[in-house]
C-alpha cells in the first residue's frame, strides 16, 4: 500500500484502512482488549452495535440478523 499512499486515495479506500487503526483516546492511550491487543476501530463499532442491539436498538438488531442470515447461506 505504500504506492497507494503516495497516490490519492478515495474516501472508501480511507475509510477501509483507518478501520483497521487503533482506537486512540483524547489523552493518546491506546485502548486495549482484555488480552492486551489494541482494539481497532473495527472491532469498536462491532462493538457498539451489538451492545446498541442489547439495549433493544431495533435497526442494530436487524443489521445483526441480516449478517447471520447471510452467513448461514454463504455455509451452504
């Protein structure tokens, strides 16, 4: 990706690589998981969603149930 960098990159391609960053609170700590790894922003709105699902957030329950529907059918 190195050349990439140096070429301008589209906001789909930036968003995709910033996901896979650290998640860096305001003082500059890294957040870690419980095995000490950073957690990537990915995995932070990941997250988010299923604790939004928790809470009864109808539209993250549906994103969640949509993505195992899916999964189910791409094992077949």
């Amino acid at each position: 990706m190195a050349k990439k960098d140096k070429e301008q990159m589209t906001m789909e391609e930036y968003l995709l690589s910033q996901l896979e960053t650290p998640v860096t609170m305001k003082d500059g700590t890294v957040v870690t998981k419980p095995d000490g790894t950073p957690l990537t922003k990915q995995e932070a709105i990941a997250t988010n969603i299923l604790n939004q699902a928790m809470k009864g957030d109808l539209n993250s329950a549906k994103y969640i149930q949509n993505l195992q529907l899916m999964a189910k059918r791409t094992k077949k």
